[in-house]
C-alpha cells in the first residue's frame, strides 16, 4: 500500500473573525431530560442511565462547556493521540475550535456531577452564522442540501473510559431525540470514526460492508473531500461494526458514502445520516413519547 496522501484541501473552518468572537444564542434546549458494547442484536435498554444516577444537561455557562472541551481533550488527545487544531489562546487540557462558540453543548453527568459524556450540536441557524458545517470540512454536502432547514449536526461525541457500558450514550440520545422534536428539526449528521492504528484496513472493510447493507439513496450520497484510498487496503477482513456505529444502524441510520480519511484525528470518518421518522417504535416512543405520534 502507497502512503496515504497529505490533505489537498485545508481543513478550514468558516465565519468572519467578528462572528466567531461573539457567542450566539440558537435554539433553545431543557436543561433536563458508546452504545452498549454487547455485540448481540438485540436492541439495548432504551433508559439504563436512569438507574444509573445519570442526568444530561445542556450547557448553560462558560465552566459547563469547558468541562465537555475538558473531557473530549481527555478522550481524544490523551487517549487517542488526536493532534487538535485548537484556537489560539486555549487553555492546556482543552479541546476547543471555531465551532464551539456557535453549538450547543449537550452533557451528560454522573452522581457526583462529574462530566462523562458530552455531544455537540450545530444548529441549521448556528451554521448559518458560521457560514457552514464541520462536515464540509470532510465531505461536499451538495446532495444534502434539501435536508438542511431541518437538520442538525451532531459532533465531538465521546464518553469518559470508565463508562461506556450503554447508559451515558442512551441518557445523550434521549436528550438529543427530545431536542430536536422540541426544535422542529428531523434529520441529524455527524461522521463515525474508525481508527486506523492498523494502516486503514478495518476502516475499509467496515465500509465494504456497510455500503452493500446500509448505503442511503443515491440522492443523500456525499463524497469525501480527501478520501479513504480503500481500493488499495484490504476490504475484506472478517470485522465486527464498531459498537457506536451499530447503536446509529439500530437506530435506522445510513452511511452517506464512503470514509474520508482525517489525519489530525488518524482516523476514517464514515458520514452517518439519522432521521427522526427511521426510529424503530420502541425507540421513538421512549424519546419522543407523545411527539412519536
């Protein structure tokens, strides 16, 4: 396998030095409300963070996103050994770029109120500010574009070490579900990432599989802006989907296209569309309740 090529596109994020100095206001969100990793079929307990004590909250105060930055610093750059683009004048531990002035900031905290889990959520009126989304630093959106009045974008996903038995991810989803159905938004986009510590091909079998089971409709399809060169790896090792990645499939989600490859990161990043109205039943009446109907 050739070495993989060095980005031709810069990975430049959007807005004028004004707008991204200003934190503006978006939807407005309740302050209340990685999948489980047993590998069977059947759908994990839609509320085992609610016996676990946990709570997830909506940012509401400069120390509340610093502990989301504070916990995805832990995850991806201690952990992962991502190289984070971090805006000038960022504290050492943080995880911080453009984008985070704009999102919203969805947390989710243990008994001791310590931060476990957070996502990040853009707002069709926050990238409008922005002048776009963090997806098209990856992938050109064009097809997507009918989706977007409706559409939010989820980003920044992780979950402290020590907890990553289902609860924390199904206490976000349930917050995240009652976000949008409260917002008048349907569809929801993010990219799954895949490490690539082995050269990129567990990446390029993972989408081998998914593109013959779990591919969208030529008209969603995206294309990455610097490529996962999977025809060169091998696309056919005997892989498992990785855990959050099924959680999303469970939940009626479809892979967009195939990866691009994030060098920062080290990873391949798969495009993932969800749609409120995919939900199975039994998901769409526990976070949605009357507004499944």
């Amino acid at each position: 396998m050739r070495e993989l090529p060095q980005p031709t596109l810069p990975f430049t994020l959007f807005g004028t030095p004004a707008q991204r100095a200003v934190r503006l206001p978006t939807l407005r969100p309740a302050n209340l409300l990685r999948p489980a990793r047993a590998e069977s079929d059947a759908l994990p307990d839609p509320d085992p963070g609610a016996a676990a004590g946990l709570q997830a909250v909506w940012a509401r105060s400069a120390e509340d996103i610093e502990a989301a930055q504070r916990l995805r610093w832990q995850v991806f750059a201690q952990e992962m050994g991502a190289r984070l683009n971090n805006l000038p004048g960022t504290p050492p531990g943080l995880d911080r770029d453009l984008f985070d002035a704009h999102c919203e900031h969805l947390l989710v905290r243990d008994a001791a109120g310590e931060a476990i889990g957070t996502y990040r959520v853009l707002t069709p009126a926050a990238a409008r500010r922005v002048g776009g989304w963090y997806s098209e630093t990856e992938f050109d959106l064009t097809r997507v574009r009918p989706l977007m009045p409706r559409m939010a974008e989820l980003g920044r996903s992780c979950v402290h070490p020590a907890h990553r038995q289902g609860g924390v991810i199904m206490t976000l989803w349930a917050a995240l579900a009652a976000f949008m159905a409260r917002n008048g938004l349907d569809s929801m986009i993010g990219c799954a990432s895949i490490s690539m510590r082995d050269g990129g091909h567990v990446a390029a079998s993972v989408w081998e599989r998914l593109r013959q089971t779990h591919l969208a409709p030529i008209e969603w399809q995206v294309r990455p802006r610097l490529p996962l060169p999977v025809e060169e790896l091998d696309r056919h090792l005997p892989v498992e989907i990785p855990p959050l990645i099924k959680g999303y499939l469970r939940c009626g989600a479809k892979v967009l296209g195939p990866p691009a490859w994030d060098p920062d990161f080290h990873t391949a990043d798969l495009p993932i569309l969800m749609r409120l109205r995919d939900l199975p039943a039994r998901y769409r009446r526990h976070f949605l309740g009357d507004a499944a109907n």
